[in-house]
C-alpha cells in the first residue's frame, strides 16, 4: 500500500513474498493489488485486494479494476463531500460495504 501511496498508481504484486518492504495484512495473502484514488493530486482513498493466489490477476484485470475502482470511487468521493451529517454517516457506511464486498 505504501508504494501505491508514494506513487499514486496502481500497484499489483503476483507475489508479495518477493516485495521488498511489503507489509502483509493477512500472512496468508500472496498477491495483493492496491488501487489509489486520486483528488487534486493526492491519495484519498485505496482499493486494496488481496489474494491468496499468486498471480491472482491478469494485466486485463488489473486494468480494469483501476479504471472501474476510479470511476466509481470519484463519483462516491464527490457525493460523501457534498453531504452533510446522518447522511452522510449513511453513504461512508456503504462505502465500506462496497470495500470489503471487493476485498473478499
């Protein structure tokens, strides 16, 4: 995740064992793909996926998980700052609903 932070890109990794300085979240996880969402130039939010398939995702999949999870997230982003209160609450609640739905 740090690299993607770093480098405000896709990061996909088929095997995180042979990642200098990956920090697992799960010991059981061997390929992790993180996705950063950008506004005004910095990271807001990251889509993180992690496997425990090496070599989980095909370059078609990683592709398109950074071009859905921006699209989607841009528009959730916008909504989320243009709410206010309970509301509000209600759509960051959903959101991550939607972010372990895709994490698992």
């Amino acid at each position: 995740m740090d690299t993607a932070l770093q480098l405000k890109e896709t990061i996909y990794v088929e095997d995180v064992h042979k990642f200098p300085g990956h920090i697992a979240c799960d010991s059981a996880t061997n390929s992790e793909l993180v996705v950063p969402i950008i506004k005004n130039d910095k990271v807001v939010a990251l889509l993180d996926i992690d496997s425990i398939e090496f070599n989980r995702f095909s370059q078609e999949e990683v592709e398109a998980f950074s071009e859905v999870t921006k699209q989607v997230f841009e528009k959730v982003i916008f909504l989320i700052t243009i709410l206010k209160g309970d509301i509000q609450k209600k759509y960051i609640s959903f959101f991550l609903l939607i972010y372990n739905t895709f994490k698992s």
